[in-house]
C-alpha cells in the first residue's frame, strides 16, 4: 500500500525534532571510559551533538574555529519551540553554547535527567522572569 502526502505538507519540513547534547559525556566503564546510554532522549526527538571536543583553553587554536562553527551552526538550527537541549560535558562549553543561544533570543528547552523515575523530564527557561530579577 502507497500512502501520499496531503497538499497541506507539500513544501513544509515534516522532520522530528532534535534534542541536542552539548557533548557527549564518557561514564567510567570496567576497564575504559562508555559513552553515555542518551537512548532514553529520543523518545523526545533526533540525537545531534552540538561539539564533539571540550571548549579549548586557547582562543587562537584552529580547534577554537572550529568549535565557534559547530556552536553557531547549533544555533540557526536550534527552534525553541521544538527541540532540547541536555547539558552533559564540560561546564564552560556548556555556559557558552546558553550565551550563544541567548545573543540570537533563543531560549532553551532543557531534557533533565531523573535518576529515581528513570526518565528525562522537560523543563522549560522562562527568559523574561531571568530577565525581570536582573533589573
């Protein structure tokens, strides 16, 4: 059996939406570091890792360029209305990829995971109340 598309979604995205990881965190295996299980993350949307490096300690490293790139590449794709973000790797790189984000008035979903109810929750940044506390 053939289904068709309706007119309706003809020329619109019909993609999932993406839950991003700012890098992918290492957990201590038996006898060397695993990658973290973010399986249980895709019952929310796509995996796409924003950087796969920790943010470099020096500015004028071509691992820096590239970082910037992956970073700013992540913002024009991230829709706040669709996607996730969940926090795992470095705290710097973590802080920066929430600024770059903030400099396009883009504001984060987050996935946090719960360990006693095995699960991811969304939470939700509410950028005016951060907004009205600072003035």
């Amino acid at each position: 059996m053939v289904h068709s598309v309706p007119d309706r979604y003809i020329g619109h995205q019909m993609n999932n939406p993406t839950v991003w990881i700012v890098k992918e965190q290492m957990i201590r295996g038996e006898t060397q570091p695993i990658p973290m299980d973010y399986s249980p993350a895709m019952a929310f949307g796509d995996i796409e890792f924003i950087t796969h490096h920790d943010m470099p300690l020096y500015g004028k490293s071509s691992v820096q360029e590239h970082w910037n790139r992956d970073v700013q590449s992540f913002v024009k794709k991230y829709d706040p209305d669709r996607d996730y973000i969940i926090t795992t790797g470095q705290p710097m790189a973590i802080l920066a990829v929430g600024f770059a984000l903030g400099q396009e008035g883009k504001c984060p979903r987050f996935l946090v995971w719960r360990r006693e109810e095995n699960r991811y929750r969304v939470v939700n940044f509410d950028s005016t109340l951060a907004c009205e506390s600072i003035v």
